[in-house]
C-alpha cells in the first residue's frame, strides 16, 4: 500500500469480465430488459467480491496480487436467480476458488455467503412483482443462455458507490489479464 495515499476511502468492487461473444450477448439481453423494464446501464460482469471501502491504491495493489496468482478459468451459466434479476453461474471449484482468493487478498469479510452470478437489471425501482416478470422475460429472451460456458480472463476494479442508483459515478480503475500458468 502506498504511505503516501490520502485518497479517500471509496467502494470498490471486484468483477471477472466477459469475452467479447458474452458481452456483446449479455448487452443485447440487458437492453432488452431495461427497454421494458427500465434502469441504468453497466457493464456485464462476474461479480467476484461486492463492495468494499478502501484507499484507490490499496484496492489496485490488492486487485493486481490477487490476479498474479490466478490464472484464466471457465464459468458456466446454471440458471436465473430467484432473487434480483440476474443469472446464476455455476458454483464450481474454479468459480469459488478465484472469489475466495481474491477475498484473501483483499481481507474481506462477505456479509452473506458468494452467489456467483451476472447482473442483468439492477432493480431497485421494480416491485416484486416487476421483478419477478424481468426475470421471466430474461429466460424468455435467451433460452440458450442456460448451459453458456466461458473463459474468465480479466479481471476488473470497479469504483462502484452503491448509493449512486444512476450509476453514472461507476467506473473502471484497473484491469488485470489473468495469465495461465
């Protein structure tokens, strides 16, 4: 960590980007369903940790140790999830190994156990009920999401204030390539 930091404590989150097919896949669902359901844009991604409160350098010297002993790993999308709307990544070892490597390097302490999954609306403005339909046209839209598999080969520290519901202060702040081993 850098002595010399006086950057304020800020949220940062820790995201697996997709490969280019995936994104550009993801996008297209995504603006489907804020077409019909509202909310911001952002960026598909992996969450592998939420939000945490560090200084910019601590966070990017965190985000850069963890990746350096990590190499490219394979995600597969299981089902859509029940609660919020997104989609559920299988939990494999791969999958659960990498968030918890991160989380070490990070010193994080999760606030409920790791739900790997892929946002596709953040739905603080729906109901419910709204929720639950997204989520329905979500499987609706891309029937062959289900069973998706994919290479995991950057990751990424988001600035990501959870109080910023437009999303608009959210941006990237470093990107990590995983290199095999």
């Amino acid at each position: 960590m850098d002595p010399t930091d006086q950057s304020p404590e800020e949220m940062y989150s820790v995201w697996a980007l997709l490969p280019e097919p995936v994104r550009r896949r993801l996008l297209g669902l995504m603006a489907g369903l804020r077409a019909a359901h509202g909310g911001a844009v952002f960026e598909p991604h992996a969450t592998v940790l939420g939000a945490m409160r560090l200084r910019r350098s601590a966070a990017i010297e965190a985000l850069r140790a963890a990746a350096a002993g990590l190499g490219p790993y394979t995600a597969r999308v299981a089902s859509i999830g029940r609660y919020g709307v997104n989609i559920l990544l299988e939990p494999t070892r791969e999958v659960m190994a990498t968030s918890d490597h991160c989380r070490a390097h990070f010193g994080y302490q999760r606030p409920t156990p790791y739900v790997p999954h892929l946002s596709l609306l953040y739905g603080d403005h729906l109901t419910e009920e709204e929720m639950a339909a997204a989520r329905k046209k979500a499987g609706e839209m891309d029937k062959g999401i289900f069973g998706l598999q994919f290479e995991i080969s950057e990751l990424a520290l988001y600035k990501t204030d959870p109080k910023d519901k437009s999303l608009e202060s959210w941006e990237l702040v470093e990107l990590c390539h995983l290199q095999k081993k």
